[in-house]
C-alpha cells in the first residue's frame, strides 16, 4: 500500500516511525509516495492558477494561461520529486558523520514521509488567499520539521542527542535545497520561462 503510513504519521507519529523502521519497504514504495503525494501540489497549483485565479491581497484574480499553469505544475512536480531525492542522498550521506549506517532505502523512507505534511500544503490552493496560503503553509513546514526530528532517531538507530543535530543538519540542507529551487524558479523566468498571464 503506498498510503498506509499517511494517517499514523498525522495521529501517532513516533509510534508509526517505529512501524515504518521495523517494516522497511522496499525502495519501490517510498518513491510511489513520493511520486503520488508530489501530484497534489502540482494539480491544486495548475487548477488555482488557470482556473480559480490567485488573489494577491489587492486588486483584481490573476489568472495563467492553461498552457504556462500546466508547464510551471509540471515543473513543480519534477522539482519537488528531485528535492525529495536528493534530500535523502544528503541524510544518507551525513549518516557516517552521526554513526549511523543507513541504507538510500531508509534515507528515502525519512525524507518521503517527513516532506508528506509539506506536500499536503498544495490543497491550500484551491483556496487561493496569499495569507491562507501561508498559514496553512506554516503549518505544514513545522509538522514536517517536527516528524524530521521526530524520525531521525528511530529511522537512523542513533541516541536522540545525536538524532537532533543529525536531523538540524538535514533541516539546514533542506532549506539550502528550497533556496536552490527558487532561485532556479527565478533564473528560468528571467530567460523566458516565466508564467504568461490571460
């Protein structure tokens, strides 16, 4: 089952952080996870942004063309699949620095269901309101800060004193990750790839 962790980790986190390190699935499950999860940000992004329109706070809904939402949503989808990924080969690499051993499997198993929450954020919006968007986003970003440090120690067998400088460095390399996203996000409209408004 691809989605059987995803109402554990909302109800009873450590306890289902156990359940996913005592199962470790194979490779195949966690990255159908990520691949099905990613879909929501990027299906809530294309119908927002071409068919229920954005407010930005002041003025008029600003709508995209069908054709630039599908490509900036196609887009999203790919980048948030290559985050994930290589999110996990960073807490796979910095494993050895924490004396922990961790196989990619067990690095992609965290990163997929830590980044789960953060995911879940693309249902805010069909619900297009700038500060909707970024309170619910908030709160998707601490849930998913939270089962970070709440997954490290268990996923990665190490102390929690340990687990919570491990899982500090991950979160510091997620957020250089995010930045590397938005400036690529920015380089390509400068280019030309930017949204075509209707």
């Amino acid at each position: 089952m691809v989605l059987n962790h995803l109402m554990g980790l909302y109800t009873h986190p450590k306890k289902e952080w156990h359940t996913i390190e005592k199962n470790h699935e194979a490779l195949k499950s966690s990255l159908s996870h990520v691949l099905l999860i990613a879909l929501i940000p990027a299906i809530c992004a294309y119908f927002a942004t071409a068919h229920i329109g954005w407010h930005p706070g002041a003025g008029e809904l600003l709508f995209l063309t069908s054709k630039s939402a599908l490509f900036m949503s196609v887009g999203m989808y790919f980048g948030l699949i290559v985050g994930v990924m290589a999110l996990a080969y960073l807490a796979y690499w910095m494993g050895k620095t924490f004396d922990a051993d961790p196989t990619y499997t067990q690095a992609l198993e965290l990163a997929s269901y830590t980044a789960t929450p953060l995911f879940m954020v693309g249902l805010a919006a069909l619900y297009p309101v700038l500060w909707f968007i970024m309170i619910v986003g908030l709160t998707g970003l601490s849930y998913s800060v939270y089962l970070l440090y709440a997954g490290v120690p268990i996923i990665m067998n190490i102390p929690e004193e340990k687990g919570f400088i491990y899982a500090s460095s991950v979160v510091t390399a997620g957020l250089v990750l995010l930045v590397a996203l938005m400036a690529s996000s920015v380089i390509l409209w400068s280019i030309g790839f930017g949204p075509m408004m209707q």
